[in-house]
C-alpha cells in the first residue's frame, strides 16, 4: 500500500502516540495537578457496567487504579467532553492514566518520607476547592461576579439547580486521591523552601563554571586488574607526576578526552556538583567541588554502579556573575531556590519510579504503551513486537470490554502496519496473511457500529487496490461527508487523491474545490480572529494612555486646587480653635 495508507496511518502513529512519551519529567514540577484543578464543576461521569468500573487498570507499588478511578479523572481533565476520534480517545485515556500513575508513585515516596497527608488536610484541601468552584460560578452568574451563597443558590435554582447539589456533584467529581496526591505534594515544596536560604556566596556560585578533569579506568576492559592499574596511577600523581602525562599513560577515556589531559565537559557549578554526588554521593561531590585547579586530586574513587575507577581534579574554574547582580540579588536567590528545589523533586521522582513502579494492567493501555516504544527500533524488532501486540489484542477486541471498540482501532493500526514491514522484508505470505487480517478487523469494524475517517479512507486505498473502486467509492463518499471543519481539508487532498484512482475525476475536482474552500474559509478565520485580537490589544493601549494621561494631568494639578487631605486641620480654622474632629488640648 503506497500514498494515503502509510501517509495517514504513519502521521497517525506520530501525532498520536509521539505525545505520550517524557510526562514523567512534568511530573516533577510544583504545577503538575493544575490540569486537573483547572475545570469547571458538573462535568458527567462516563457511565458504564458496574463490573468494568471495578476492573484494575493501573497497579502503583501495592496500590490499584480502577477503572472508575481513572474515568473521574479523565472526566475532570477533559471536562466531560472527550474527544470523538478513536486516535484522540486512547491518547488522552494513556496520557491520563500515565500521569496520574506518576503522580501517585511519586505521592508514595513521599509519604514514604514523611508528608502523608492526614484526613483533615484532604477534607480542608478538598473543601477549598470546592470553593474555588463555587466562586467561579458566582463570577459567571452574579452581578459584577459579586454575592452570597443566598444568591447563588437564588441565580442556580433559576436554572434548575442548586447550592447543595452543586456541592455535592463537585465533591463526588473530585476523588480524595487528587487532594491527597496534592496535599503531600504541598507539604514538601513547603519543607523545600524552608529549607533552603542561600547566602550570597552560594547564590554566586550559580554563575560559576568548572571544568573537571579525570583519569577512569574500566572494570569491563581490566577485570581485576582495574584497582591495582587506578592504584599505580594515584602513585604517579603523588609522586609528581602531571595530570596530563597520568592520563595519557592510564585513562580508558576517548581519545578527545585523553588529548585535553583528561578534561570533560564543563558546565555550572551546581550541575557539575549534581553530576558528581550522581557517581560518588554528596560528600565526595563536595569535597572535589571545593579543589583549587590543577592542584588537588582525589584518592581512587569508584562509582555507584562499579563500573570504573576514578581519579577527578578540577582543570579550571570561571567565576562569570552577570553585573547586575547586586541589584538583583534576590531575584537570583530566588532563581537558586527553584533550581535546588528542581533537584530535589527530580530526585524524589526517581526514587518513585524505581520504588514504586507504575504498572499497566488495562490490556489496552498495557498494549498501547508498548506500541509508543517501537519508533526507532530495528526493523526485526519492531516486527517481533506489533506481533506481540496483535496477538495480546485478539482475545480483548473478541471480549465483551466497554472499551473493545478502542481496541478494535489500535488493532487495525497494528495490522496495517504488520503489512508495511512485511512488504518491506518482502515476506508475501506474511503480506497476504496480516492482509487478510486487516480486511476481516475493518470490515468488522464497521459491521460492529465502528466509524474513523482515517479507517475509511484506509478501506478505500484496499478496495481500489483490489479493483473493487464501487465499494471504494461508497466509502470515499463517507470520509468526505465526515470532513466539516476548516481544519480538516488536508483529508479532503487525500480523498481527491483517491478518487482519482478509482477513476472518478470529476469528483476528485470537486473535493479538491472543496478542500481549497475550507482553506479559504480557516485563512479568514485566522484573519478574523488575528483582527480581534488587534483591536483588543489597541484598545488596551489606548485605555493604558488615558490611565498613564489621568495620572499626569492630576500629578501636574496646583497643590491649591488639591481637597484637603483627610484628618488634616482646614486651612480656615480660627487660630486657638481646635479642627472638627480634633482632640481637645488641656482636658
């Protein structure tokens, strides 16, 4: 299959599975939950068999995510309003899960560490989000955004809600694992910034930069003999001998490294320091942090995971302070307490994923996460685990699963894929076999109450190949009428693009006409909306003018003319009379 099938289906593995990878790294930072805290209240829970919902979907240390737990959250981060496309759904079902699994690994090790959150501080936290909810909607349903609950139950039940349901819905929406992920997550940035107050010197040593130098030796390259070679190299160095010369005659370092007299990369002091507390532990990493340049060295040192020896000096130190940096001090010192606090979450996060590793028991989830992990990998790999993954789907999209129809697309985009290495290895009977299986999973598809635009125009490109361009055609006829948005007319090129394999030029002119409307229509969209946005920001300058104009005009008005200010004595006062309001002198 050439054009539109690999076009569409490997963008398709781009755009939707690319964006699953690396939230473990936003997990670290302080705002992580705000996705989760940025909703307006009576979002609807998805509904489902009580039996799926009591299904496992995410196992976390020895901690279980149900399916219920997962859906309020997805119905909180999505606002009730999931996406309709299959691609889209699974996406955002895996990113979610995949979040929240993060988040709780990391809320474990923290509670493992000492700020568990009790039951009234997840009551207190979750009652002060409910608030924030219920303020909200005074901003969109109040006068002015202003009034009492009184008001707002007033302003609901014209609506036919009110203030207790509106409560209750909210508070059931919201899972106590969110405010106690949060509460814990709280009280150790907390601790953090308690912990940390810099003094100049520290603040300083931000903008130092150091340049180690070193001598390794390999333990996979020496065996045994690795300790007595780093021995005989410490030796050399006491006895005199220069850095350069030891690392010429010992280190197991690249030739760039050996050629620099064991210099590596230089960078701040703090991540260098890092660096090293990484391979040694922080009392080492201090101690080399505090060397004078080509003067001190270290005794043999191992690594964590004793994979060498090592001896480490410091080659050279440039202390650069920028020169505003008395005048900003403290905004550096802030800027250090953040950086040292990123350390520390990063490191409690990587204790987490080593402690407490997430781990998908959803088939699906489980499946999809496998799949984000074949881009890059060897052809014959790659081949191994689409099979892999087929065959782990079969048995879920021939189940009674809520979620079989989201199973049945991934399997699709599996088998589709299977074709396309297959063709690549010039396997024909493997080719024909995955081809056949593609067939029977779309046509079943679709006989199952199934609908994609990607998987319509796929089913298209088979049946024209195979000469059946009627059956293509009437499936080309409903991709086009599912292209509705501006946004959307890249599917109609493709759909033109199709019929005119199938013989139908008259309708590829039409659908090309028609997907250069859409385009036409978005660009004045876009104008539009760019005109908007114009207009608002001029007004903003022109109210930001008459403001900065008002100031002045009352900073240059006659000190005369200015009212008197409030509580000072009237300039008419009789003399020996006191001022209205005035205290009397002598009682």
């Amino acid at each position: 299959m050439a054009g539109i099938t690999v076009r569409t289906f490997r963008e398709l593995l781009k755009r939707k599975l690319v964006k699953g990878i690396g939230l473990v790294a936003l997990l670290a930072i302080a705002g992580s939950m705000v996705i989760f805290f940025a909703i307006p209240p009576g979002a609807p829970m998805q509904r489902g068999g009580e039996d799926g919902l009591n299904q496992p979907v995410l196992k976390v240390g020895d901690e279980v995510i149900t399916e219920a737990d997962l859906t309020r959250f997805l119905n909180l981060q999505t606002q009730g309003n999931l996406p309709s496309e299959y691609g889209a759904q699974i996406q955002t079902r895996y990113q979610t899960a995949q979040n929240l699994a993060n988040q709780l690994a990391m809320t474990l090790e923290l509670e493992k560490q000492g700020y568990a959150a009790s039951g009234a501080e997840i009551e207190a936290a979750k009652e002060e989000y409910i608030k924030s909810q219920l303020d909200m909607l005074r901003q969109q349903l109040l006068p002015e955004g202003k009034g009492d609950d009184r008001a707002l139950d007033k302003a609901l039940k014209e609506r036919g809600a009110s203030l207790n349901r509106v409560r209750e819905q909210i508070a059931a929406q919201a899972p106590d694992l969110l405010f106690r992920m949060r509460v814990a997550q709280d009280k150790f940035l907390k601790s953090l910034r308690e912990k940390y107050n810099p003094t100049d010197e520290q603040v300083r040593l931000m903008f130092e930069q150091v340049y180690p130098a070193r001598v390794f030796v390999s333990v996979e390259k020496h065996k045994d003999k690795a300790q007595a070679r780093i021995n005989e190299a410490h030796a050399a160095l006491k006895a005199g001998k220069p850095f350069a010369e030891v690392v010429q005659q010992y280190s197991d370092d690249p030739d760039a490294i050996k050629k620099q007299g064991g210099r590596i990369t230089g960078s701040g002091y703090y991540e260098i320091q890092e660096q090293l507390s990484n391979l040694f532990g922080a009392e080492v990493a201090n101690r080399i942090m505090a060397f004078k340049p080509n003067k001190d060295f270290t005794e043999p040192l191992q690594d964590k995971e004793k994979k060498g020896y090592y001896i480490y000096a410091i080659a050279e130190r440039k202390m650069e302070p920028p020169p505003d940096f008395d005048q900003k001090k403290e905004q550096y010192r802030e800027a250090f307490v953040n950086m040292r606090i990123g350390a520390e979450q990063q490191r409690i996060m990587n204790a987490a994923q080593q402690n407490f590793k997430p781990e998908f028991v959803d088939p699906i989830l489980a499946q999809y996460d496998a799949l984000t992990k074949t881009f890059g990998m060897p052809t014959p790999e790659r081949l191994k685990t689409f099979k892999a993954i087929n065959d782990a789907l079969t048995p879920v999209v021939n189940s009674a699963s809520p979620n079989v129809r989201l199973a049945q697309w991934m399997q699709i985009l599996v088998l589709n894929q299977l074709v396309q290495i297959s063709k690549e290895v010039k396997d024909k009977e493997g080719e024909k076999t995955y081809r056949e299986q593609l067939t029977a999973a779309i046509n079943r598809f679709f006989n199952e109450g199934g609908e994609d635009l990607n998987i319509r125009l796929l089913r298209a490109e088979m049946l024209i190949e195979a000469g059946q361009k009627q059956n293509a055609l009437d499936d080309l006829e409903i991709a086009a009428g599912m292209v509705v948005r501006p946004d959307e007319s890249p599917f109609l090129f493709g759909i033109a693009e199709l019929y005119e394999k199938a013989g139908r030029k008259d309708l590829a002119q039409q659908t090309r006409k028609r997907a250069t409307d859409l385009q036409k229509e978005m660009a004045r969209r876009q104008q539009e909306q760019e005109e908007m946005i114009r207009r608002q920001l001029e007004e903003m300058r022109k109210q930001q003018e008459a403001e900065q104009k008002k100031q002045q005009e009352a900073q240059q008005q006659p000190q005369g003319n200015q009212p008197p200010a409030a509580n000072a004595p009237q300039q008419n006062t009789p003399q020996g009379q006191a001022a209205p309001g005035a205290p009397q002198q002598g009682k």
